[in-house]
C-alpha cells in the first residue's frame, strides 16, 4: 500500500494506491468542506468525516482502514 499527500491550486489530495487501484480523498484547499472520495477520476462519495472517508478508501481497496498509511501533512483532513 502507497500513500501519497499533495496540495493542489484548489485541494488537498489524499491519494492510495494498492494492487493497480487508486483512491483519492480530496477537500477544498481551506479544509472546512466535505471530503470527496474518488476512484479513476470519479466522485463517488462525499463526507463530512475523515474516519469515513477512509472507511470507504479502504474498502475499495479491499484493506482494513487501519492499514492506510495517512501522511501527516493529511491527518487534519476533515477537521
């Protein structure tokens, strides 16, 4: 499992990588909105809690959510 942080113009990326699958969870660059959890590009959930947020993640990468390595720049995400 991969894990890579990195801020945009616009958002702050979380993304993971694991067995040829990517998931990313993004929020807006001031930190206050929902966090979106994406995979390829697409938008398939929004939440206004990391924990869930990296539920989700996890579970389309097929991991536990303890298994997610969270860069520290991104462990504020969501708060």
């Amino acid at each position: 499992m991969h894990a890579e942080y990195r801020e945009t113009d616009t958002e702050r990326v979380l993304t993971f990588e694991r067995e040829g699958r990517t998931v990313e969870i993004a929020q807006n660059r001031e930190g206050y909105a929902m966090l979106a959890v994406r995979e390829g590009g697409t938008e398939l959930e929004r939440y206004y809690g990391f924990d869930m947020a990296l539920d989700h993640a996890a579970e389309l990468l097929g991991a536990p959510p303890t298994a997610l390595p969270v860069p520290d720049p991104a462990s504020n995400m969501g708060l």
